[in-house]
C-alpha cells in the first residue's frame, strides 16, 4: 500500500519544492504538475519525492487532521499495551 501525504510548498526552486508537513520538510519535484499552477502556500499530494497533485488547502488540512486523529490514537494504544503488559508481569 502506497501513501502518499499533503504537503504545504514552501519555497520553489525551477521544478522542485520544499514542502512542509508539520515540522518536517521534504523536497518534492513539481514535473509532473502544471508548474504554473502552483505557488508557494499552495497544497500538494507528495509521494515518494514527486508532487502528485495539487490539493484544495480546505481537504489537505482534514486530511491532515485525520492523520494526526489516527497518530494520537496509536499512542493511546501504545500506552494502554504497556499498561496491560505491565499488569501480567
């Protein structure tokens, strides 16, 4: 399975992007996109170092609402295993 993350571009250099999410940044190429359609503060769907698609800022942001959604939910889990772990030893 394949994801691919939105990503917020940042700084444009001729075909390639540095583009944020959260904290961390990636540089992406933007070759496979109409480059004149793409500005910095712009949303892109980045995979594997290519901008895939450009992204209405409104569904980039809920997409990465629900990512955060699913990462805070994996950390619960983690804690409540630990704490059930802990109980049988």
């Amino acid at each position: 399975m394949c994801l691919s993350i939105p990503a917020r571009v940042d700084r444009i250099d001729g075909h390639m992007a540095v583009c944020t999410v959260g904290e961390s940044s990636y540089e992406a190429s933007l070759e496979m996109l109409d480059m004149s359609e793409i500005q910095v503060g712009d949303y892109v769907l980045i995979h594997t170092g290519f901008a895939l698609q450009k992204l209405d800022e409104e569904e980039a942001l809920e997409t990465l609402k629900t990512f955060e959604e699913f990462r805070n939910l994996n950390k619960d889990l983690d804690i409540e295993e630990q704490q059930h772990n802990t109980r049988i030893t």
